[in-house]
C-alpha cells in the first residue's frame, strides 16, 4: 500500500476517534459553558480546533510508527502504548462531559499523561518525528489536567 494511504487512514481513523467520543459526550459545548471554569480557561469554541489539529498530528506519529524499520516486536509494543492511551483519550471526554465524572475524568487525565510520556519516550528510539509530533499533545493535556481538575473543585 502506498504510503499516502497508509497516512490518510492514519490520521482520518485517529481523527474519527474523536468524532466519536464526542458524539457519546453528548453537548460539549454546552456543557463545558454552563461550568464554573478556573482562571486561564480557553473559550470553549477553540477547543475542537485544537482537538482537530492534534488528532492529526497523533495519526501522523502513528503512521511513522506503522512504517518504521524496527524489529516487529518493538513496533507492536510501541503502538499497543498509543492503543491505550487512545483509549484514554476516548474514554475522557464521554466521562467527563457525557457523564459528569468530573473526579473520575481527572484520575483518567492523569493516567493519559502518564502514557503520553510513556509513549514520547518509545517513540523515540523508533521515530524521533513521532516522538516530537505527541509534545503538543502532552502540553495540551497538561493544560486540560489543571483544568478537569479545576473544573473537578469548582463543580
């Protein structure tokens, strides 16, 4: 398969994850407006932007896992730790906006954190650009653990 296609579905399949668990989040926007919110907290109307972009940016370090020279068992490890914290992440918004698990959802941030380092660092022995394209992500969800957790005392 050429690796264009590889990419594409790459990123649309990491892209259409969040579709999804926004659909089982139920009105995020609503939700996310009717919150007493913490100082620094964005404008609800610019998250899905950046959810779009690092989608994308997290497909495209899949795909440079997919199509790393490494030895079979160290590319099934590496893209069993993004498998999980895909999982993570999925899971995240349904408990948190979907649910108001507000307390659950911060133990689950902090656990997404934790395996985004976790796979920065795998990443990194396979595909240094892999690696590198999750450091947005790890920062934005550092900033999105201060606010759950914000979000988690004030509500």
């Amino acid at each position: 398969m050429r690796k264009w296609v590889i990419w594409l579905i790459s990123v649309v399949g990491i892209e259409l994850t969040g579709i999804i668990s926004g659909f089982f989040a139920g009105d995020i926007q609503s939700v996310y407006q009717q919150l007493q919110k913490p100082p620094l907290s964005p404008p609800g109307d610019i998250i899905g932007t950046i959810w779009t972009i690092l989608y994308a940016l997290m497909g495209t370090a899949l795909f440079l896992l997919i199509i790393s020279k490494v030895s079979k068992k160290m590319k099934v490890a590496a893209i069993m730790l993004f498998a999980i914290q895909q999982i993570l992440n999925f899971s995240w918004s349904i408990l948190f906006f979907g649910g108001n698990h507000y307390w659950i959802a911060s133990l689950v941030i902090i656990l997404l954190i934790t395996m985004i380092i976790f796979c920065m660092r795998v990443f990194y022995y396979i595909n240094k650009a892999a690696s590198f394209l999750f450091a947005p992500y790890f920062i934005w969800c550092f900033y999105a653990g201060y606010l759950c957790l914000g979000l988690a005392i004030l509500n």
